[in-house]
C-alpha cells in the first residue's frame, strides 16, 4: 500500500492531541474558512479536519465529565476517585 502522508488525513487515535491544543487548532480552521477565499478543495479539507477535532474534544470533555461524576468524598471530607462499575445496567 502506498503511503501517503497529508496533513488533513493523520488517523492515529492513539496519538491525540490535549484537549487545549485540539481547541486551539480547531479555533484556528474556523478562523481561516471565515477570513480566507479558499478554494472549494481546501474548503472541504478544512471542514473535514474541523470535524475530527470536534470529535477529538468532545471525547475529551465526555471523558473529564465522566472522571467528575466519579468523584466522591470521603469522610474525612477528601476527594477521591471510585472506580467505575460498568456491570450496573
């Protein structure tokens, strides 16, 4: 299989980027499909990296609210992590 590497096409879920820098480049896409007279090919491009990081932050934020609503306090009024029991549904 040939190889091809293109920036828009890096399908490595593993390899993720923060939440922060997932945003910020997802700001950065928004902002240039608004400013700029881009081709429709490069427009398509740049919808289709937007969407993958809209996926990439909202796993993100699924994740953090899930880690939250684990929390519990403990008696002597310490946070603490429980483990998740996914057997309970």
């Amino acid at each position: 299989m040939p190889n091809h590497s293109k920036g828009a096409g890096q399908n490595s879920p593993a390899k993720n980027p923060p939440f922060e820098e997932a945003l910020q480049k997802l700001e950065a896409v928004v902002e240039a499909m608004e400013l700029d007279d881009l081709p429709l090919e490069t427009l398509l491009a740049k919808y289709e990296e937007g969407a993958k990081l809209v996926k990439i932050c909202q796993e993100k934020l699924a994740e953090a609210e899930l880690k939250i609503q684990q929390l519990e306090k403990t008696a002597g009024g310490e946070l603490k992590l429980k483990p998740l029991d996914l057997a309970e549904e």
